[in-house]
C-alpha cells in the first residue's frame, strides 16, 4: 500500500510530521527548491536539496516527530509504504 502526503512550504514556517508506527519505509521527495530535515527542534539539520530523494527506514523512527521547513513555493511529497517487502 503507498499513501502520498504532500506539504507546502511557507518561508520561515516550521511543519512537522510524526513518523506512523505501522509503515516499514518512507521516501521525501523536495520540489521546487530545497527542504531542511531535523529529528528534534532545534537539532542537526540534513538538507534535501530540489529534486533529491531520500529514504528512511521508519523502523529506527516509529513515532518520532521530524521537523521540516523551506521557502514559499517549495513542496515536500512523503510516500509511505506499508504491507509486502516494509
């Protein structure tokens, strides 16, 4: 099963995203220009740049919080994969 959650970015707004217990993978796509990621406010921040695509395993993050900001216009697509092979 793959469910799709887009979230469209203001500049200096700060969106958050918990991580659901039941998925086995997730994959960030940034469009439009580039996403900052950090597991904590205020943490160590991983930047996705325009276009990049990056995979997390949810196991290690079930249920934890991830922090997400970028500019006006820039989007950031979550796909979450359950069921088979997650």
């Amino acid at each position: 099963m793959l469910k799709i959650i887009n979230i469209a970015f203001t500049t200096g707004s700060v969106e958050t995203y918990t991580v659901p217990s039941n998925i086995g993978s997730m994959a960030i796509h940034a469009a439009d220009g580039d996403v900052i990621m950090t597991s904590e406010a205020g943490g160590d921040e991983w930047t996705i740049y325009e276009g990049e695509k990056e995979s997390l395993n949810t196991r290690d993050i079930s249920n934890e919080v991830i922090y997400f900001s970028g500019s006006t216009g820039t989007t950031l697509e979550i796909r979450l994969m359950k069921g088979v092979l997650s």
